[in-house]
C-alpha cells in the first residue's frame, strides 16, 4: 500500500487550513464606529456683530403727512440658549439682547419739519428648528421681538422740535447656519427679518388708535460665535 510523502501531506493541510481560515474571516462580525454623540445639546452663550437695514415710517399725529426714511446701522450684542437633540434633529430657545445705531430722518412732505428716528437698542426671544449635519447646522428660527426707538421732530426753518422715546413690541423670524469648529465652539450666520410694528404715542400723549405715527421695519445679518457648556 502506498503511503502520502510527509512533504506532499503537510503541503494539503497548510491548504486546507488557509482555506478555513479565509472562511472563519469572511464570517467574522465587522465592527462599525459608535454613533458620535450629539454636539449640540446644552446651554450656551456668545456674542455677535451685524449690519441693519430698513424703513422707518412716521407720521405727524392726528392724520398728518407722512414719509418712509431709510433706516440703517451697526448693531452688536450677546445671545443665550438651550438646545435638544435628538438623532439629526435640533430645536432650542434663543434670547439676545442687541445695542443699536441703527437711524434714519427725512423731511415730511408739504412740511418744513424732519422726522428722525434712531433705534437704540432691541433684543429677541426666538424658538429654532435645524437639523445637524455632524458639525453643521442649519436652522430656520422666529418669535417675539422688542425695542426702543428715539424719535424727533424738527422744523428746519425754525429749529423748534419736539421728541422722546418709545418702546415697540413686534415678532421676528429667519433663519441661519452653525459651524462646530472646536472643543466647544462654534460660529454662526445668521438673518433675521425684524417688524416692530407702530406706536401710537408721541412726546408721551395719546393720539387716537387709528394713528401709527413711527412704525420700525428692518434687516439684519449678522454673525457671531457661541460657548457650549
């Protein structure tokens, strides 16, 4: 009876045995990453600097002339927020308080009187809905919207005026883009479509419902960076 050569023997079992091999490795459990943890859920707080622009209408009380100026300027301030994620979905609260030298004055028509108008500060208190793309985020956001505007009248020919303060409430909404850049950093940019509405009052009295005498309306565009803790 013929026997196998040793040499020929250990050659078929080192072939074999690659064979098992490469099968028990092609049935082996591939290991994919974990999940990356959420990077925007928390507190956070920033800063940010912009340019507003838009019109500021007024009119003289009981019915008068009226005129739209140009009204525009640097504003600067701080937000504040808190934000839930969930997979790719983000929603969050926003407040921000904003210094403004935002102004405008034109002269009323038929008139020698000029009607200025200089935002000093407002500031916003806004829901946001984004959705994450790892580090970005791009989100639409609105709600309400606050601030107190100068105004003064002038009668160029005389120089006499009259004028004071007025506080207006009205609603916001926009929408931006958040960039996770490091540790717990990012930077955004961001529009805000901001309507003040109307303020019935001039010099501190009371003029009838269906007079508006200055109602505020502007853009901004702005940018910032946030801190999340």
């Amino acid at each position: 009876m013929s026997r196998t050569p040793p040499l020929t023997a250990i050659a078929l079992l080192l072939s074999l045995s690659g064979v098992t091999l490469a099968g028990a490795a092609d049935l082996a459990p591939v290991h994919k990453a974990p999940p990356s943890v959420p990077l925007w859920s928390g507190f956070y707080a920033g800063l940010n600097v912009g340019y507003a622009f838009g019109d500021a209408h007024t009119a003289l009380p009981f019915n008068g002339p009226a005129v739209t100026s140009a009204y525009d300027g640097f504003i600067g301030g701080g937000q504040i927020g808190f934000n839930w994620q969930t997979g790719a979905a983000v929603v969050g609260l926003e407040a921000d308080i904003q210094y403004a030298d935002v102004k405008g004055s034109e002269i009323l028509p038929g008139t020698t009187v000029t009607a200025s108008n200089t935002l000093d500060w407002f500031g916003t208190a806004r829901a946001r809905a984004g959705y994450a793309f790892n580090s970005i985020l791009p989100y639409i956001t609105g709600g309400f919207a606050f601030g107190r505007n100068a105004y003064q009248f002038t009668d160029i020919t005389t120089g006499n005026g009259a004028g004071g303060t007025a506080t207006h409430t009205g609603w916001t909404i926009g929408g931006g883009i958040e960039f996770a850049v490091r540790d717990a950093w990012s930077v955004k940019l961001e529009y805000l479509h901001v309507d003040l509405g109307g303020q019935d009052t001039v010099g501190g009295i009371p003029f009838a419902n269906e007079v508006t005498p200055i109602d505020l309306k502007f853009d901004l565009v702005r940018m910032g960076a946030n801190y999340r803790f």
